[in-house]
C-alpha cells in the first residue's frame, strides 16, 4: 500500500504548473475530435521549424498593475482589493514607453522573437479593442502599445506575438473571478464570452499581424469543444502561426510550454520553457535577479532539451525595462554574439543536457556547453555512431578529445575551462541529428562514489532503492525508504580515512521530507555528531572544518514521510 504524497512508484510526473480539470469523458472527447478534425489543426512543419530555429524570445508582462508592483492577475482579489486594481488604469501612464528601446534591447539579448500580454487573467488589454473599455485606449498615456510595439519588430526584424489569456477574472461574462479563479460570477455566459474572445484574437492578427505566436493561457472552463472552434479560427485567419498549448483543456496546438522549469529533452513534440528574470512576471520593485550564469546555462540546457527559451521581462510602471534587467540581457546577448551558431537553427543532443551541461547540433557539428568538470579530470561521454574527425575551441584554445568504442573523453585544462560553459564543437562525418541521443553520466569528484552503503530501512527491500543508488552520481536514482517511515540513517564506508570538507546532499524538492537530522562520523566505536540540522531540500551542501574519517552517517531524526535521498557526495578540502 502505498501513502499519500508521494512514493517511489510515483515518479515525477509531468505536468504544467497548474492542474487541469480534465475529465476522463473530455479527454475521449477531445481525442474524438481530434480526429475528426484531422491535420487541419497544426501548424505545418515549416512554420514550426521557423519558430525552433529562432530559439529565444523575450516574454513581456506589463500593465497597470506594474503600478503597484504585485503579481499580474493573481494580486487582483488578494492582495490588492478588486476595486482597487480595477481603477489602476486611470494612473497607468507610462511616459518613458519606447516601442523601438524595447525591441532593440531584445535584439542585443539575442532574442529574435517577443510575445506581450495583450490580455492576461485581470481582463485589461494593451490595445484599443472596440470589444472592451477596460484597454489602454482609456488611460492618460491613451497610445496603442501593441500598434508601436508590433511595428518596432517588424522594422528591427523581431518576431511579433501575443500572449492572451482565455480566463478573464473581470469579464463578467466569464464564469470566474478573482482571486485567481475561486469566486464565480453571478450572472456568467460562457458562450458569449468565447464569441468575445473571437472577436478580440481577430482584432490582434488583424491589426497586428501576422503574429508569430498566439500564446493563449489558463483555459479554466474552457474544453476542446468551445476551444478548438477559436482554434480553427486563428489558423483561417493566419495559417502561418503558431499557437502555444494553452487555448482549451486537454492535448492541443503546436507546442508544450513548460513554465519555470527546464523542459526535458523531447526532439518529439516543440516545446518553449517560459521563465521570468525575476521571480514575478509583472514588475516588483527590488525582485531578485537570476545570475549572468544561471541565465546562459538556464538558455543553453533549454535548447540543449530541444526546446525555445521565452525569458520574461516585467516593465516598469513609467514605460521602462528596469536597467538592470537591460544590463542582464545584454550580457546573454555579448556572449550569444560570440557562440549564438551553436544555438540558433540547432536541434537539441546528442548528448542530452543534464548537471554536466549540455548538447546541440547542427549539420555535422555538435556543440558541447560543458558546465560542471570533474576537477582535473576529464568529461567522459557515451559513444556515438559516428566518426569525430574535428575538434575545436573558441580562441583557438585546445580540447583533447579521445573516441572509443567505450566512450568519448573530453579533457580542457582547468585554466582553459569557462565557469558559465566551455564550448567545444565537435565536427561528425554524418548529420549530427542523426545520432541516437543519449543520456550522460555526470560524475563527481565525491570520496563516496561507488563505495559501500548501508541503511536503516530500504523501499520495500528494492534493489532499486537500495543506499549505494545514492553514491553512485546519478540522480535518476535514489535511496527510498518505506512509506510513514518517520526516522532512518545511511551510512557509508570510504574503504579507508579520507580527509573531507565539504558534503553535499541531495534530496528531491518532491519528496522535501526531511525535518530533522543530524551528520555523524565515526570515531573509534562511538558515532560523533559533527552537524545538526532540519530541512534538506536540493543539492544542499555543507562545508566545515576538515576532518579524516572513514564511516559516515545521515541519521534522519525526523521526517513527515518516508523519507529518500537523491546524492551523498562527500568532497576532499578544497585546496
Ligand atoms: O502569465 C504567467 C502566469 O501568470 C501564468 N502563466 C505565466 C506565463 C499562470 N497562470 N496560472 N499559472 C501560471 C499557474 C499558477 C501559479 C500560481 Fe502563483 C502559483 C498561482 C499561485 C501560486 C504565481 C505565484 C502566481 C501567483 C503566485
């Protein structure tokens, strides 16, 4: 029997951040007309093509909430009192606005498509629509923002597109309000509201278009039956578009769109991650901002997976990109200017992207985005069915690559090694696509790897989930106990004292289980608590004062459920 919250049979499911409320008979429906429709309803694969090889995209979420700096659509109701957020608008006056400074900020990025909220879930548009008074016509800035925006694009050669939202929480014609969805109208009219939002992605590919993308979100309510006819509609209006994955419940358009996360490697069905720079989408004042390097590796790992990178932006309630958001982009930008081949019009692997780094390819190249090293060591790749016959390096630095029928080791020197990633291009003597993708192991410098382990407790006596599957650098792998398992240890014996400083643990944000526990080492015959702790969480690591030992524990003294560990690495002072 297995509890609830989780356990080992339920591996990380995929989903979008938020649950759909599909039901089995919407689905057999949906799956119906699905074929009833035919092919009608995709994008041809040169359109969808166009679209991967552009592969990074600049997400804009703006509006008169910018004024009060709160989350767009979700602070309505909550945070902010409904009345209040409604009558924003009156304020929203963003003089410093410049349709041309935005896109070029997107051009120096890198990025070669834009997708704005025309409308997102608070129900206010960024155009005059002749549908709704609740729009930008009616501010004091009064001027047409996605009419200055969409001609920027098309005059700096930037992809135009929009985002809207098919739930609209002040429509009171949609079913439900704010916050976010939980409060009903009193006197809905769902079909009169889809025919609404017809007549509103007409007037955006009319006067807009053509669009790159029509970048629909939250379907709540919305089933293929009311959404594939608005899906219809946009392809007979523009057939060259494409549509993202979020006009109804249930499979549908182009693409995947996983949201804040990296997407797995998927060369199957396209998809685009979206992730903010920050952490809101909309402006927050002092909001923290991702690194130079999380920013590179995060586009790298995406495209590595085969998919686009769409990097959100929120601008400032007086018309500005906060400057250092500016900055940030123009630093992906310098470096896209330098490695941008291996990124643009490239497909994702061979090798697939994991804590390593990352793959793509081209013709009959591959690009490596090597990221974490072993520390003299080299990088150690699975083989290939095809010949290397050329290896090279930026700035003519040289990297030692060596193929076998084993595997493929790559070694750069450590000085010769980039924190964000160092870039070798490999030259194949066959197309690179064609070769079959394959998983990397990542192996770390840990004492522990391979060495011997032993638990408290095991999932349900599982050679799967057996300790050393915590020693063994593979985090598709883990130690797992048995489910309402409350307290338990690991242990593992380095096969002789080694000197350590530092120790990294890792357990899976999904299986966040652990409250309290402490690490000990064993000294003589008794076991000596060196740290004591509550939570864990991903990649936790621990430096201290180096000490040489041979067994070493994790007792878990406490944990809301049985608890798993994904990585036990333990690391040799640094020097
Ligand atoms: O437009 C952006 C989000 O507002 C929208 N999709 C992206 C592109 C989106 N709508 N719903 N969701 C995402 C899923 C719900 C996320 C939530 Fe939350 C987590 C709602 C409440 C907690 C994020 C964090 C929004 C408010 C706080």
């Amino acid at each position: 029997m297995f509890g609830f919250g989780g356990n080992p049979m339920h591996e990380r499911v995929r989903s979008m951040a938020f649950s759909f409320k599909t039901s089995l008979f919407g689905l057999l429906i949906a799956c119906m007309a699905n074929v009833a429709w035919g092919d009608d309803l995709g994008a041809l694969p040169e359109t969808i093509k166009k679209w991967q090889d552009m592969r990074f995209g600049m997400f804009i979420h703006w509006g008169p909430v910018s004024l009060k700096g709160t989350e767009i659509g979700w602070s309505r109701g909550s945070v902010i009192p409904e009345k209040e957020y409604d009558a924003l608008y009156k304020e929203f006056n963003p003089v410093l606005f410049n349709a041309d400074e935005w896109v070029s900020v997107a051009k120096a990025a890198g990025m070669k498509y834009l997708i704005i909220t025309s409308k997102h879930h608070d129900g206010f548009c960024l155009w005059p629509s002749k549908y709704t008074d609740y729009d930008i016509g009616e501010t004091p800035f009064g001027r047409d923002v996605l009419k200055e925006l969409s001609d920027a694009c098309r005059k700096q050669g930037i992809r135009f597109g929009t985002y809207h939202s098919v739930c609209d929480w002040y429509h009171p014609d949609f079913p439900l309000g704010s916050p976010g969805g939980k409060t009903k109208k009193t006197n809905p009219n769902l079909d009169r509201y889809m025919k609404h939002l017809e007549n509103q992605v007409t007037e955006l590919i009319t006067n807009y278009g053509p669009l790159s993308t029509m970048w629909f979100d939250v379907p709540q309510e919305v089933g293929p039956e009311r959404g594939k006819p608005v899906e219809a509609l946009v392809r007979r209006l523009q057939p060259d578009i494409t549509i993202n994955n979020r006009g109804y419940q249930g499979p549908s358009g182009d693409y995947d769109t996983p949201e804040q996360r990296v997407g797995a490697f998927n060369r199957d069905r396209p998809w685009e991650t979206c992730m903010t720079i920050c952490r809101q989408w909309a402006w927050k004042p002092n909001d923290t901002m991702k690194s130079k390097e999380e920013c590179i590796q995060t586009l790298l790992l995406t495209v590595g997976g085969d998919g686009n990178l769409l990097f959100n932006v929120g601008p400032m309630p007086d018309g500005r990109i906060e400057p250092r958001q500016v900055d940030r982009l123009k630093e992906m930008g310098a470096w896209l200017a330098k490695h941008g081949n291996g990124v643009y019009g490239t497909r994702g692997g061979p090798f697939q992207p994991g804590r390593w780094g990352a793959s793509t390819c081209k013709e009959n190249k591959i690009f490596l985005y090597v990221m974490n090293w072993l520390k003299d060591g080299p990088l150690l790749l699975p083989p290939i069915d095809a010949k290397i016959i050329d290896d090279e390096m930026p700035g003519g630095l040289d990297a030692e690559v060596v193929q076998t029928t084993e595997n493929i080791s790559v070694h750069v020197p450590n000085e010769n090694r980039d924190p964000i990633a160092t870039v070798i291009e490999l030259t194949v003597d066959c197309p690179a696509f064609d070769i079959e993708p394959a998983a990397v192991l990542y192996r770390s410098d840990s004492l522990a790897f391979g060495k011997k382990a032993t638990a408290s407790n095991v999932f349900q006596k599982m050679e799967t989930y057996q300790p050393a599957m915590a020693l063994d650098d593979n985090p598709e792998t883990r130690w797992a106990t048995d489910s309402g398992t409350s307290e338990a240890w690991m242990e593992v014996d380095l096969g002789e004292p080694l000197r350590i400083g530092s120790l990294m643990i890792d357990e899976p944000a999904e299986y966040k289980r652990i409250q309290a526990f402490e690490l000990q080492a064993l000294d003589g015959t008794t076991w000596k608590t060196f740290h004591s702790g509550t939570t864990i969480g991903p990649e936790w690591s621990l430096h201290f004062t180096p000490i040489t030992i041979q067994r070493i524990r994790l007792r878990i003294l406490k944990a809301n459920e049985g608890p798993t560990i994904r990585e036990f690495q333990v690391f040799a002072p640094s020097q």
